[in-house]
C-alpha cells in the first residue's frame, strides 16, 4: 500500500481536508488535524510496523488502518468513499487521498518529531531489516513465557506481524502456536526467523493479503490469500500430511489455526 501511494503523494499539497469521525484519531483533536494537514506539503512515504507515516513538512500523519481500512489516491470519488472515508485530503493536483475504513477499527495521530520518537522507540524491530536476525528473535522470545504466537503479534516486540502471517510463519516452522515462546528450541527459532522473512517479502510481492475489505494504494485487491497454507483453512486437510488443521481463539482471542501433527 505504501509502496503504490508514495508516487502519487510525494511533492503534493494538501488543499483542503475533510474528517467525518474523530473517534480513530490518538494524541490529536479534529481541530488540530485538520488545520496542521490543510495546506502542508508530502515530503515522504513510508511504514513503521503496520502504520503507514505520510511525512509532511509540518508533521507526520500515521495511519493503522487495522482490519478494515485502506488508503488510496483517487481521481474521482465513489458514493462508498463518502460515506466510509473518514478522513479525505484533496491535493493540489485536483486528486484526493482517501483513508477508507468501514467499521473505523483504525487509528490517526498527527505528531511532531517528540511524539513521533516516543511511538516508535515503544516499537520492535522491523522483520525486514538488517537488524532483525535470528539472535535478535531467540533474544526476544527467549525472555517471554506468553505464547509464541501472541508475543510475534506484539508490537512491542516485533513490528508489523499480523495474525495471518503469524500463523503462517508458525505453520512454516512447524512450531504450535500456544508453545511458551522461551521454550522455542534454536533450531526453532532459525526456522521461524527465516519464515517470518519469506512470508513478509511474499506477502510485499504479492500486495498484501485480501478477504474483505483489505485494498492497495491503486485500489485493487491483494493477492496473497491465493498462497496461505493454514489461515481461514480450518477443518481442511493440512497440505503438509492431510491431518485436519485445527483452530482456536483462546491464545490471544485471534483465530489460530495449525496441525497437530506437524506443529510441536
């Protein structure tokens, strides 16, 4: 998504803005958002864990679309974007950035360059940088006796790993999700650091995942569901040894699904 938007909103201005709900926005008001962004310049793109940071030469706007939330340029609006666009912003070209989110799961904030330093610095390390090794991983699951599961979708330990690819990754590395995370083996935690990284750069590649209301930057749909080998696969064969994948929601309240056999 970010990717597909940085071309189209790089050295635009923003003209006018329009936010029909306040209730996504975090350490800002309406007020202050709407008049800082109104008439600021996009300086620079780019993504922090699962927010996307649109740098402007005032601030930056973050944006966690959560489950139901997209972002676009669009040339013309569509009746959905009136009534789900809960934040547009027309640019100097006559064009207009959407922030589309149905049921408003998302979150906003505006922040100078303190706020911004203190949400990321409460951030782990980003999956596809140089820094996240598989020491850097065994480091962090070897301190936590949560489930291996809930301490990958905890942002504070490691940026960006949502529940689709957690379960993935984990399926990948043969690892039950519900194992305590110190308990995880080395030779584990190598399977598991190079499946997060795989499944990461693929799902990059193949536009993000899409079952519902999930868009890229252009608008389209991603397409990595094509390639999930246990998410929203419950009840169906295990694609490993044929053994029917279970699935529970009492690790974190997510749908974990995974193979008895082939996890331990």
């Amino acid at each position: 998504m970010v990717s597909d938007l940085r071309p189209t909103l790089v050295g635009r201005t923003v003209v006018d803005v329009t936010l029909t709900h306040d209730d996504l926005l975090r350490w800002t008001t309406k007020r202050r958002l709407v008049a800082g962004l109104r008439g600021s310049r996009v300086v620079g793109m780019s993504r922090r864990a699962k927010n996307a940071v649109i740098e402007t030469d005032r601030r930056r706007l973050v944006i966690q679309p959560g489950m139901t939330g997209s972002m676009a340029v669009k040339k013309k609006l569509a009746p959905t974007d009136l009534r789900y666009g809960v934040l547009r912003a027309t640019l100097d070209n006559g064009r207009t950035f959407v922030y589309h989110d149905v049921r408003r799961l998302g979150t906003i904030l505006w922040l100078d360059d303190r706020l911004w330093n203190r949400f990321s610095a409460a951030l782990g390390p980003e999956p596809l940088e140089p820094e996240f090794t598989a020491a850097a991983l065994g480091a962090i699951l070897g301190r936590s006796r949560a489930a291996v599961k809930k301490v990958l979708m905890d942002q504070r330990h490691l940026a960006g790993v949502g529940n689709i690819y957690a379960n993935e990754a984990l399926f990948a590395a043969g690892i039950d999700p519900s194992k305590e995370a110190r308990r995880v083996t080395p030779d584990q935690v190598q399977k598991l650091h190079a499946a997060i990284v795989r499944i990461l750069r693929a799902a990059v590649e193949a536009d993000g995942t899409t079952f519902r209301d999930y868009r890229t930057g252009t608008g389209e749909p991603g397409s990595f569901q094509l390639a999930l080998a246990v998410y929203e696969r419950e009840g169906e064969p295990c694609l490993n040894c044929g053994t029917l994948l279970a699935g529970t929601h009492e690790i974190d309240a997510r749908i974990s699904v995974f193979c008895y056999r082939c996890q331990a």
